[in-house]
C-alpha cells in the first residue's frame, strides 16, 4: 500500500508511481492537506512510504524525546533497542509500552521508507530505522535527474550517506573556493555535477534558466556539496545555492543551519535568515506547541500559547535549546543564530511552504520582513 501525498510532478513521486502501478502496489491519495497527514497515515496504514526529510525532522522533534513515557524508562527503552538493532533484533520489550506510538503514527504497517530531495542527519536516520525496525533507503537526485542517481543498498546500517552512483551517470565535484571546499582534498569535497542519459537536457523554453544549470560539456551543476568518502559513498554536506554572505565575509549556507536546527526537539519548523550589512543570522522559529507549553508549566510561566510565544523567558530558553543542538552538530560560532523571533502558527499555513515541504524562502523574508527588521534593531 503506497500514500501518495507529494505533487505528482515531483521527481520522487513520479517514479514511486510508477514503481507502484508495474509492481501491482495499491496507491491511496493523502486528503490533500500535508497538515492532515498524520490522519491519512492512520487511515491508509501503509507499507511503503517515501518521505521527504523535512517531514522526517518533523516527526524526530516531536517523538525523539519520548515524551510520553519518563526519561529513565525512555533512555533505557532506547539503549535497549539501540542494541538488538545491530544484532539483527527488530524487536524489544519495550515495544509495546515506548515504540509502538511511533509506528502508529506511520500506519504501523511500514515496511519500507525512502527519504531524499535533501540531507538528512545520521541520527535522525538511525533514530527511525531502529525504532520503525524497517528498512530505510536514503537516495539523492532532483527532478532534473529523474529522481535518484544514488542509493543506498537494502539493509544498509550505516545512516548518514546516500550510497552509490547509478550505473547510467558519471558525476565529479567541482571546486568552490569560497566556501573552501577542493576535490583535491581528502576526502575530496565539492559541488556534485552529474552527466548521463537519465539528466534532463533543459527547462522547457528557457534557456537562461538552462544554460545556468548545464555546462558546456552537458555537466548538470546540482547547487548541492557532497563529500566521497573512502568507500565510494556520498555524503551531502552542504548547500551551495541561496548562500549569502556576512558582513565580515562568512558565507552562510541557512538550509543545512535549519536542518540541524530542525532535529532539535522543541523546534517545529525554523527560517534561517543573515544580512550582508549584518554579522550574525537571526532566525523565525515555529516552536513544538506541546513542548512549549509542558516547559512553560515546569518554569511556573502562565499564558496561552500564542502569549508565550512573546514571552523573553521562553524566548531566551528556545534560543539557547536550538544553541546547544547546534553546538552538538558541529556548528561553528559564526553559523549559530544570535536572535531568534518566535511565530505561533506553522509556515503552511502562512502558504510559505512547497508541497513537499520545502521553504520558499523569497516568500518566508517578505512574509517576515518587519520580524527580521525587528530583531536586527533590538539590542
């Protein structure tokens, strides 16, 4: 049982369709709200599910923590599991008391899930391969190259890489001197660029658009920075397109700040945002509504949701919680937001999201405009 809940113009989808429709799989469509999706998971309960990572991260702030169980019981439940997974051992005894929330909340039928179209933390990789017991395959492609052109292999352990090439491409990385990354290096670091009959030869009746994106000698330039490691794996590391730099010279890549950010429990969704005239980032935070409001009642804070929203204690927290899971990752000072504003209602809801989750952000700095003005005037 396949849900089909992206666009049907997306790369990802279009080929699961198709995998679907010539493997004999019955295909349900989602009831055409993402917001929903958790309900369209619990009525179609499927067996496959391609997922995007956004939604991933998503569903890692709400259930990482196990909030619905102590956290002796949730630290030893985990540990536990964590261990029968590398011996093979799908299941625990606390699958029922701890783990069956979170397949529940996928179907409790998955079997199968493939994540792509963005990087995805090793942690929140392993965290749903142990706790769903299924197998996870991470790939990496675009529309432009009809989906994935690498893959990890069926019962891939090891999370954090999108595996190898497929045999129909050839792909090499392309120096960029000022986010100082070099092929030459070890392991070799750059802008993956890919070549074969499954890339798209251009965008339809435009050629700006088209000569921007293919070379000269038909390399496609994916604006995506991978690192190759000693095996033969691709790991995404960074985002070359909507870079921007600071006002002393850092170059800020905001998707892979808002991914880390995102894998923090208390983050529902993040807008990374830096000027060229300032020299720190701020930041639009969606915080996780049940987690605000369960440290708000721990702190004695009073007010509804929307009112702590405004609070400078819960503010001050959140800042220094999204902090501390940035210094975990590997964040370097001039990468970390100083300032953060945070938004009650979700980016869908103000239509600043893609169907596939992914933020506009042209759209996110207009919506945001007096936020952002606001937080680089305060002191």
């Amino acid at each position: 049982m396949h849900l089909s809940y992206l666009p049907l113009q997306h790369g990802l989808e279009r080929i699961w369709v198709y995998i679907a429709l010539s493997n004999g799989t019955h295909i349900r469509y989602y009831s055409g709200s993402v917001q929903e999706l958790v309900k369209d998971l619990a009525r179609v309960r499927p067996t496959v599910l391609p997922i995007v990572p956004r939604l991933l991260n998503m569903f890692y702030s709400m259930m990482s923590t196990f909030p619905w169980v102590d956290k002796k019981t949730a630290e030893e439940a985990w540990k536990v599991k964590l261990g029968n997974s590398k011996k093979g051992i799908l299941t625990s005894e606390y699958d029922e008391k701890v783990f069956k929330r979170i397949k529940d909340t996928f179907g409790g039928r998955v079997r199968y899930m493939v994540t792509g179209s963005a990087p995805v933390s090793s942690d929140v990789l392993e965290f749903f391969m142990v706790c769903l017991g299924c197998d996870i395959r991470e790939g990496y492609g675009q529309t432009e190259t009809t989906a994935a052109t690498w893959m990890t292999r069926k019962g891939e352990k090891r999370a954090g890489h999108v595996g190898g090439i497929t045999k129909c491409v050839e792909f090499k990385l392309v120096d960029i001197p000022e986010m100082h990354y070099t092929s030459d290096e070890k392991p070799p670091r750059g802008e993956i660029c890919v070549r074969g009959i499954t890339i798209f030869p251009g965008y339809f009746k435009d050629k700006a658009h088209t000569d921007e994106a293919i070379d000269a000698e038909g390399w496609h330039h994916t604006g995506d920075v991978g690192l190759l490691e000693e095996d033969g794996a691709l790991r995404i590391i960074d985002r070359k397109k909507n870079i921007y730099k600071l006002s002393q010279g850092e170059y800020i890549a905001p998707e892979k700040i808002e991914n880390v950010y995102l894998r923090c429990p208390f983050v529902a969704e993040c807008f990374v945002y830096g000027h060229s005239l300032e020299s720190y980032n701020i930041a639009i935070v969606v915080p996780n509504k049940d987690l605000l409001l369960k440290i708000a009642g721990e702190k004695g804070l009073k007010g509804s949701y929307e009112e702590l929203c405004e609070n400078p204690a819960i503010v001050k927290l959140l800042l220094e919680k999204i902090q501390g899971q940035g210094k975990h990752d590997g964040l370097v000072g001039f990468e970390q937001v100083k300032k953060i504003k945070l938004h009650p209602t979700s980016f869908a809801a103000k239509n600043l999201v893609t169907t596939t989750m992914k933020l506009q952000r042209h759209l996110a700095k207009k919506a945001f405009e007096n936020e952002i003005a606001a937080l680089y005037k305060s002191t």
